[in-house]
C-alpha cells in the first residue's frame, strides 16, 4: 500500500522547504520501502512511498 504526502502554500516558495517534505515522506515509511519520490514546486510539494 502507498501513502502520499503534500501541501500547496500561495505564499512562499516551496523549494526551499524540501527538508520539510522529505521528512513528512519519512513518516510513511511502514508503507513499504520499496519507492520513494519527491516532487516539488514553486507553490506545491509532493511525496509518495509504496
């Protein structure tokens, strides 16, 4: 099974704050280690572990 993670801000630049992302991500990793990614954006983050 898959979790995903994410936020979108209008106000600041996500970029940046990947350690933020990459740490929620971290969080899902019960959901099995055999995938991780991370996408991010100006205004948007995402994170998958399957």
């Amino acid at each position: 099974m898959c979790g995903i993670t994410g936020w979108i801000d209008q106000d600041i630049q996500l970029p940046r704050d990947r350690h933020i992302l990459e740490e929620m991500t971290a969080t899902l990793t019960n959901r099995g280690p055999d995938a991780v990614g991370h996408w991010v954006s100006s205004r948007a983050a995402l994170g998958h572990s399957a």
